[in-house]
C-alpha cells in the first residue's frame, strides 16, 4: 500500500469518526442512557484532536518522503495499536454496549499494522 492511500483512508476515518463522536457520543461510543453529561463532553473534546489528526493525514498525503512523514506514519501506528488497546478495554467496562465495539477493534489494529508496515516500507534515507 502507497503513503497517500493509507493517509488518505485514515484522513477519511478521522473526519467521520470525530464528527461522529462530536453529535453523537453515547451512539458513537456504544453507551448506554445513564453516562454522565462529563463523560459526553470529554468525548466531544477528543474528537477535536481526531479531526486535527484528520486534517494532518489529508495534508501529508501526498508529501515526498522525509523525517516528518516518517514520524507520521510510525506515531499513528502506535497511537491506532494503544486505542485499541484501549478500546478492547473499555468494551469490558459497565455501561457499554459492547456488540459493534468490536469492528472498531479491528479497524484500529488494522490501521496501527497498516501504518507500521507503510512506514518501515517507505522511510525516509534523508536527513531533513
């Protein structure tokens, strides 16, 4: 797989993901009725981070080969592997309908492998 497509691919689950997370966060996140108005607006704060993510990825994608898109390519590896980590956990959590979660699971280990091998593949050998 090319940088720009995986870029391109994760921009897209970015922008849905946290538009998504910022009108619906209780649908989005699998909760039930009785979570806390806290817990909702932290949610909704996230999602500002993962839309500027979005925004990252769409802007790199068609960067030529440097330290900075290698940073990019391998960050996001580690941070789509910890969410999933971390949403595997939350799945197990009270008040979570955890059915769907499961294919959120997967998307997120399948991007975090996906960055990873695109971003050994296509490393920079400058030193900019």
């Amino acid at each position: 797989m090319k940088p720009k497509l995986l870029l391109t691919l994760a921009a897209i689950y970015g922008t849905l993901g946290g538009i998504g997370q910022l009108l619906i966060p209780t649908q989005n996140y699998y909760l039930d009725a009785s979570t806390s108005v806290l817990s909702i607006n932290l949610l909704r704060s996230t999602s500002c981070l993962l839309i500027g993510l979005a925004v990252v990825y769409w802007l790199a994608r068609n960067a030529e080969a440097s330290k900075a898109r290698d940073a990019i390519l391998i960050g996001s590896s580690v941070g789509f592997g910890l969410n999933a980590i971390f949403v595997v956990l939350a799945a197990f959590s009270p008040g979570v309908r955890a059915g769907a979660i499961w294919t959120v699971v997967v998307i997120n280990l399948l991007f975090a492998i996906a960055f990873f091998m695109v971003g050994r593949a296509n490393m920079s050998t400058s030193a900019s």
